[in-house]
C-alpha cells in the first residue's frame, strides 16, 4: 500500500493498494471506538524501500466486519445510537451524577 495523501474530509489519508493482480485507491482512518467500520481493518507494517510504503495485513476481513454468513446476535432492547452531540450534552439532558445521600 502506497499512501499519497490526505482524503478531502481531513480525518485519513488517500491510498493505493495492490492486491493480487490489481489496483485499488481507497482511504484509511484510524479506528475510533463507538464508531463503525467501513471496509476492512488492517495492520500496515512500513517497508524499508520508501517511507510511504507499507505490507497490509487484513486483522477483519469485510465480510467479517459486516456479518455475513454468521447467525445474527440475540439482542434485548432497541438499538442504541450515541452521536457526538448526545455524548457531549449529557449533563445538560440528564443532570451531573452524584453521590447518593444516605438516609438518616
């Protein structure tokens, strides 16, 4: 993988893959908990020959990261989607959490 930039949104960097017999562009971002993945999840591993050049390891392929071919999970409950926004405006919605007072 050969990466040649940063992507147009600022939050990863523009690539160029050779896999097997072809030629892929793409992105790649650093993962960030509580947000989905997209695609696959690699490990880079730079070469000696060029400091923007780097072996890919696949740790999730996309079909594992999607699912397919696997039982759906048992989940109790509707889904659960926290943006940003929530996150930061929690106190505001829900009050800061303090220690209970005990009875006397």
């Amino acid at each position: 993988m050969f990466v040649h930039g940063p992507a147009n949104e600022g939050e990863g960097l523009r690539v160029i893959r050779k896999r097997e017999d072809a030629i892929e562009v793409g992105e790649i971002r650093a993962v960030q908990e509580g947000r989905p993945l997209q695609g696959e999840l690699v490990k880079l591993k730079p070469r000696k020959e060029h400091d923007r050049l780097f072996d890919v390891e696949v740790v999730m392929s996309r079909e594992e990261i999607e699912g397919k071919g696997k039982a759906p999970r048992a989940l109790a409950g509707p889904a659960q989607v926290a943006t940003d926004a929530y996150r930061d405006n929690w106190e505001q919605i829900f009050g800061r959490q303090g220690k209970p007072e005990l009875p006397n």
